[in-house]
C-alpha cells in the first residue's frame, strides 16, 4: 500500500520556497504537540492542510489531498493494529503472559531467571504494545524479584529491553505498521525482515546491556504498586500450557511466511502462481488475515473452550477492552500517512530527494536521522517513526528503484530511530521509571540507554544489510 496519490497537485511554488514550506510545517508540528500540547492527531491534520494550502493546493483539490492517503493509510493500519491489540487482550486475560514466564524460568533456572523473563517479553511483545506488555508482565516480574532477590532492575531491565525492540522494529506495532503502509512495501516482507534483526538486537542490547547496567545499581526493593501478583488458580482461572501460548505467538508468523515464501516462489519461477494452493496461501498469509485468524484461534482456544457454558458476553467485552486504548493510536498513524500524502503531492518529497542526493546521503541514513530529531523533539516513537516516514516517502518515490527488500529495511531503520534516545518526554519513560522506582536521573542512565543502544544497533544492521543488498542487486 502506498499513500502517494496517483498525480502530483500543480503547484507553481519554486524548490526553496517548498523547502521552506517543509521546514515550517515540522516546526509548527513540533511546537502545536510539544508547547501547546495539542493532541498529535489533531496536530498532523493542522499541518497537513495548512501545509497543502501554503504549496498551492486549490479549496477544489484540498479535500482530496488530505483524505485519500489518509484513508489508504487507514485501510491497513486499522486492521493491522485491531486485530493485534485483541490478541495481546486475549493472551494477557487467559492468564498466558503468567504461564509464558514461568514455564521459561522452570526451564531456565533462577540464575536464568532475567533471561527467561527477557524471553517470555520478546515473545509476548509480538502482539502487544510496550506500555501494555509491560503492565502484564510487571507482576510477573515484581514476583520473581520477591523470590528470587538480587535486585529489582536485575529482572525488570531485560524485559523492558525486548518490549523496547520488538516495539520499535516489528509490526504489528504503529510505528512500523504505519511505516510500511506509507512507504508502500508489504507487511509480511517487513515483519520478517523486523523480526531477524530484532533477535540480535534484542540479545545484545535489550537483553546484555540490560544486565550491565542493572548491576550497576544497588538492589532496588520491590514495591507494592500493584499489590500481590494476581494468582490465577484460586480464581479459578484454567490456565493454558505453555505449547498452546507459544503457538498463539507464532501462528501469524507462520501463516505470514507461507506468504511470503509462496510469492519467492513465483518470483524465482518455481511455481506459475495458477496452482490451486497458491491464492490460499497468498490470501490467509496477509498480514491482516493472518493476525484475524490467530485472534479468533486464541479466542477459541484460551476463552471460550476453558470457559466452556460460563463464556456469556465475554468475548465482546474482551474485544471492546482490547480495542477502546488504540483508537488514539490508529487514528494518528493515518493522520502521519495524510502528512506524507500532502508532502507528495505537493511535490515537496521530490524536493527533498534532491536535497539528499546534492549531499550523498543515503535514504536510509536520512530517515533514520529524522526520526531521531522527531524523537527527541516530541517524544512519541510512533509519531517519530510515522512522521519521518511520510517526510521520507515521497523522496524515495522520487528516487526510485528500490526493491521491496530495500523498502522494508528503510522501515526498519525508521522504527530505529523513533526509539532512539528516550526521556522526558515521552510517556513510556515515566511509565517505566515510576513503576521501578527510579529517580529521573536513574532512568536517563537506564531506560534511556537502553532505548538509544536498541535504536543505533537496528539501524547499524540495517544499514549493512541495505548496503549488501544494494551491492548485490536484491
């Protein structure tokens, strides 16, 4: 999917006076959420008209304009993140989040215990969002930490640090989601490029930096924030194996890789494409189907076959509570697709791409430093990694002949530096270091390390990857 509407608007406007167009606009986006503290949703649609009519869209064309990539970024990004928040519900609510950790440190051993608990955050953070995996797995957490002493942070850091990766890199999560719909490269192709970065990054510096720098602190006590870890059998909660979740977790990466895997086929002429498994592959391995047929499967699964007659209105309540927290989200990854739509047409992306290539830089490199400044600037790794994606997809188009492998990797590095460099201004940051009992000053040497060491080795991949991709022609 690609937010670029199919003719540029006409606009006599010269190249300097575009560019200026374009500086303005960020700064005014910048100062309407950081100053003014206007809601980014409301912010991105300010700008995007105002941006429009300033390039010289006509009140006849406006409309268009701003609607149509907003829409078409809607149309993936909405299902995309839907479907993915009522999973993560699910999981959290059956009592699989409790299960996942445990059954890891069983088979991992206390001394184990921080990357047991750093694993069970990677897997389970595929589907759920940051601030919400971590508000699952915190009890879990503050309940091994009671047992097993050696310090809060020893255990809490390790998770934080797989929740800050997969948060970053792998949709379904808004801000390579959005990402991908905006720069107009297949979901699946992203999610699989995503997830193969996001192991070494996740080891080394969500995982190992993590344990570096939680030993550099005294023994954090643990607090009683959200009382005693809720225990699931004496509520007489069924709780599901640890096969059954893991499976859960996999299934739309499974399902996504037949896919994939059936299109490299066409592609490399192994198959014609007119065999009759072909569209069926290619159809339940879309990234939105895959995700629709895992929720229902978990809904089955972990809802109704343990709740048996007792299921009532369960389920619509489980999807209302999965659904009510994202609604502010999906709606400013479209707004952030609306802006990239405006940059296009308008021809200001085309403006741009000539400023990258008079300096040689590279697009991955210049999306990555811009949705760094959008980071610090404002806070939010979503609007970071949205925002720089609709700044840098009309250059891209402009450039040109960027195969899809390329186009996910740009992704990638675009979700990098939306994670980079996280402090006070941005909502996790407090979340975190409130929950942990960490001063600011803490935090910025903790959390935030972590963020920006997540961030710099994504992208440092990335890059490589773009590189030897380029060389050999993929």
């Amino acid at each position: 999917m690609n937010i670029a509407l199919d003719a540029a608007v006409e606009t006599t406007r010269s190249v300097p006076v575009l560019l200026a167009i374009a500086a303005i606009a960020i700064a005014v986006l910048l100062i309407l959420i950081i100053k003014v503290r206007l809601h980014a949703f409301y912010s991105l649609v300010i700008v995007s008209i105002l941006t429009a009519l300033a390039a010289g869209v006509s009140a006849t064309d406006l409309l268009d304009t701003v609607t149509g990539p907003f829409g078409e970024t809607l149309g993936g990004v909405a299902l995309l993140i839907g479907f993915g928040a009522v999973l993560g519900r699910i999981i959290e609510i059956s009592g699989g989040a409790q299960v996942l950790a445990e059954s890891l440190i069983r088979r991992f051993g206390d001394r184990k215990a921080p990357f047991a608990l750093s694993l069970a955050s990677f897997l389970f953070a595929f589907p759920i969002f940051l601030d919400a995996g971590f508000i699952v797995m915190l009890p879990i957490i503050y309940q091994v930490a009671r047992r097993l002493k050696g310090g809060l942070l020893l255990y809490a850091l390790p998770s934080t640090g797989a929740f800050l990766t997969m948060h970053a890199l792998v949709p379904p999560h808004p801000g390579p989601t959005a990402a991908s719909g905006i720069m107009g490269v297949d979901v699946g192709l992203v999610v699989l490029t995503s997830v193969l970065i996001a192991i070494p990054v996740w080891y080394l510096a969500g995982y190992r930096l993590a344990l570096v720098i939680a030993r550099r602190f005294p023994e954090f006590p643990v607090p009683n924030f959200l009382g005693s870890p809720r225990d699931f059998a004496k509520e007489g909660v069924t709780l599901p194996k640890f096969s059954t979740v893991l499976m859960m977790l996999l299934l739309p990466l499974i399902l996504i890789t037949l896919n994939t895997g059936a299109a490299a086929l066409q592609t490399n002429g192994t198959v014609s494409g007119d065999e009759w498994w072909f569209p069926v592959l290619t159809a339940i391995g879309a990234t939105p189907i895959a995700l629709l047929i895992t929720s229902i499967v978990a809904m089955i699964v972990l809802v109704v076959i343990p709740a048996k007659d007792k299921i009532g209105g369960a389920i619509e309540t489980i999807v209302d509570d999965a659904l009510a927290p994202v609604c502010s989200i999906i709606l400013i990854t479209g707004a952030g697709g609306m802006f990239g739509g405006v940059l296009t047409a308008t021809g200001i992306g085309g403006a741009l791409a000539d400023i990258f290539n008079s300096f040689g830089l590279p697009l991955i490199v210049a999306g990555f430093l811009i949705a760094v400044v959008m980071r610090v600037a404002q806070g939010s790794a979503t609007v970071a990694t949205t925002t720089a994606a609709g700044l840098l997809a009309p250059a891209v188009a402009a450039t040109g002949g960027q195969s899809p492998l390329q186009l996910a990797l740009i992704v990638v590095a675009l979700g990098a530096g939306g994670i980079s460099f996280s402090h006070v201004n941005d909502s996790g940051f407090w979340l975190v270091s409130r929950f942990l009992t960490l001063s600011t000053k803490d935090a910025l040497k903790s959390w935030s390390v972590i963020s920006t060491a997540v961030g710099f080795l994504a992208f440092a991949i990335a890059w490589a990857l773009y590189a030897i991709v380029s060389a050999v022609g993929i």
